[in-house]
C-alpha cells in the first residue's frame, strides 16, 4: 500500500471545472470564476478567538466558483462532490439563522458583507451590494479536502465574497482595508448564520496571504506582517496528513472552550487573553520554559495562579503559551533557519494542545509521533482539533518515506487509511477568469 497524495488544481484547471459544471447544471455560461485558497496554520492555533498571533500560511489546493447574479433572492449552488442542485432563500436565511448547508455559507457571506458596509457607514456600496446581488447561482470545484480542517467553509466563503465584490463592483478586493472588510464577512457568515463560533483566522488566511510567505497574524488588532517562509531553498517541505477523523466544529466542543477562555479572562480582568502576553518575551524565557507545559515562564504561571477553576487553569496556560510560541517563531523566521528550535516549537505547539487544551485524538498523536520517528523537524496537529490534520517539517527527499511511515503506523492502529499534501504557501483570494 502507497501513500495517497492529493493534488492541487493548477488555476486553469479549477476554473474550466467550474465552468463547465456551471454550463452543464444552469445551461448558461457565468460571468466569471474566481479561487479562494485552504490554509493550514503553522503555530497558533486557538488563538484566533484569544486576541492572540497566529502564522497561517495558504495552501495550493483551493476552491474555486463559477458565479452568475439571478434577478430574484433565490440560491441556487451545485458542487463537484454534492452534484445535486441545492435551492435557498436569501431572506429566509436572514430571518432563520443558524442554517446548515451550503445556502448558509453562501448566503452568510452576502448578508454579512452588506451588515460590515452598512456598520462601516458604506450604505451606498450596501444598497448596490443588495441591488446588484440579489441572488446567485454557483458551481463549485474544490481540491481542498471537506471536513478535513484545512479550512474549506471559509476558502468558500471568501471565494464568494471576492466574487459578489466583483459582480457589485463594490472594489473591495483592490487594498488591504478593503480585503479585511471581507474578512469580516466571511467571519459573520460562518458565526452567524453557519453557527461555528470561529475566530477570523481562516478567512484573513485565504484573504491575506502571500505567495511563498507565511502571514503574521495579530487577532486583537488585525494588524498583519508577512515573512518568507521559502522551505525549498532549505531542501524542506510542509507535509501535511489528513487523518481522515471526524471534524465538526459547530459541535459544541470547539464553543465550550471558547466559552472557558472568555470565563478566564474575565476572572483576568482582561476582555482577551492575549492582553496578558508581553510583546517582547523575555531572553529568561528560553526555550524550555515555553516547551515543557509543566514549567511554565513567570508571567504565565503569575496569571495561573488567579484561577481557581483547574479547567481554566489549563486552557489558559495553552494559549498564553501558544502565542509566546508563535512569536518566538516569527523571530526566527526573520533571523534565519534555526531547525533544531522550529523542531522545538512545532512539538511543544502539539504537547499543549495534547494535554492542556485536549483537542487531539488517537490518530493525530499516532501521526504526529509516526512523523517524528520518521526524522521530521518537528509535527504537530493544525487547525481546530478533535481530529482530522497534522503537519510536519521534512526533508525534501523524504516526503515520501517520511508519509510512507505514517500510512504503516496507521495501518498497525487500525485506522482509516490517512491522505497527505504538500503544502506550499500560495496567493490569496482573486479571480481567475
């Protein structure tokens, strides 16, 4: 047995499937397609919601959308992997909310982006937005994997959104600030109207990002910094392991503990968590402080000891630590490759999620220790958790062994068999025909 990879559409390819299953499903041709990138985090995760850092990069792999305005408020969106032709009403979803399927996703990012306009004072660009777009149909191509926690819901959403952008001409795409709008966007589609108490992370991610960079992400001010991150000039890839685990993060574990952070900083005295991290950690604070979760630095161990609650305690101490991890690691980044320190992180990254924040399971830890004995320069699960993917930094030339290795260990556990990636840091949402 032989590792399964999954490849990426080139960005002619993802467009012409788009296109063509929008011809075949609405007899008619749409007025463009545009491409929204999957992203995986490199460190930080859960901390999105904590006003703490976090450094995604965007995948190749990404969805891409074949659009065309209706005149009434009805949508209508068909998909490569659900063919059937699903039907939703616009001004349903904005009276019955959360919704499930993909009318929600859709439907949320253009409700959400006429709220953003209208609460930034726009209600011109709103008015047109609600003018211009009352309605859609979309064809959808995808080789980002569902349900995998490579953020395939919020490459749709932005996907739509830089499209109803371009359908309104409301130029929105065309600047930063702009872009961030429709981050938000995406952001109350996926908490309002999806019901997933997301943080923002996956839409900036497939917003923001660059080509062969990795984004710096401040989540309590939104301000960002991109560094390279070009790992085929270090003979190193991003391998990433799709364990193909169940993943749902509007199940409710993902809010509880969303729920007990906000409950802890309100004991904190702080509105976020990522208030009570220094902007500069301390040279005291080496390495070992911020790997080995039971020796925590002073300032986080001085937080610790206000709470009483021992679930808070552990909460709290993942992402306080988590965010010190990231920032260490931006440093890094910009003072050159350190591996044996990025091995370091990415593994203390995995611990704490592991035991303090209790997001992992059998397969990912069976992954990212299967990866680790395979000589990987670190591994660690990335996205939401309760399953799903791991990263790790590897060899170049031992790609293939290294998820060979992976794919035996699951095999011996009894798992489903694990699908991989290679994930090289692609450009942000745009149009490509």
């Amino acid at each position: 047995m032989k590792p399964e990879f999954i490849a990426a559409y080139e960005p002619q390819e993802g467009a012409r499937r788009a296109r063509e299953l929008f011809e075949k499903t609405f007899t008619a041709k749409p007025v463009g397609v545009w491409r929204a990138p999957g992203r995986v985090n490199v460190i930080g995760e859960h901390t999105d919601y904590n006003g703490g850092k976090a450094l995604p990069l965007a995948l190749p792999h990404a969805i891409y959308v074949a659009l065309r305005v209706r005149e009434d408020d009805q949508l209508k969106i068909v998909s490569e992997d659900f063919p059937q032709l699903s039907v939703h009403s616009l001004s349903e979803l904005a009276k019955n909310y959360p919704a499930s399927g993909p009318g929600a996703f859709v439907g949320g990012v253009i409700l959400g982006l006429r709220q953003v306009l209208n609460d930034r004072g726009q209600n011109e660009k709103a008015r047109e937005l609600a003018q211009k777009v009352p309605g859609l149909e979309v064809a959808i191509a995808s080789s980002v994997p569902l349900s995998a926690g490579l953020s395939s819901s919020a490459a749709l959403e932005c996907a739509i959104a830089v499209g109803i952008n371009d359908l309104a001409s409301l130029r929105l795409s065309d600047n930063f600030e702009g872009r961030k709008l429709l981050v938000e966007a995406g952001k109350i589609a996926e908490n309002r109207y999806v019901g997933a108490p997301t943080g923002g992370l996956d839409q900036s991610a497939s917003m923001l990002c660059e080509q062969d960079r990795v984004l710096e992400l401040d989540c309590s001010t939104w301000q960002t910094r991109s560094h390279p991150f070009d790992l085929s000039a270090l003979g190193l890839s991003l391998l990433v392991i799709d364990t193909c685990t169940s993943h749902d993060l509007a199940d409710g574990q993902y809010g509880a503990r969303r729920a007990a952070c906000e409950a802890a900083a309100q004991v904190l005295g702080v509105k976020e968590l990522g208030e009570l991290v220094p902007k500069k950690i301390a040279s005291s604070d080496n390495l070992t402080d911020l790997e080995f979760a039971d020796y925590p630095p002073s300032w986080v161990q001085s937080q610790l000891d206000k709470l009483e609650d021992a679930e808070q305690v552990s909460r709290v101490r993942h992402v306080l630590t988590e965010i010190a991890r990231c920032q260490r690691l931006c440093e890094l980044l910009e003072a050159g490759a350190d591996l044996d320190q990025w091995r370091k992180l990415l593994d203390a990254s995995h611990k704490s999620l592991r035991r303090d924040y209790e997001v992992t399971c059998e397969e990912l830890d069976v992954a990212v220790e299967a990866a680790r004995k395979a000589g990987a320069y670190g591994a660690r699960m990335t996205g939401g958790g309760f399953g799903v993917c791991v990263i790790a930094l590897v060899r170049s030339d031992q790609l293939e062994a290294t998820a060979q290795s992976v794919l035996e260990a699951f095999v011996k556990a009894g798992f489903n068999q694990p699908r991989f990636l290679c994930a090289s840091p692609s450009a942000a949402a745009d149009r490509v025909a």
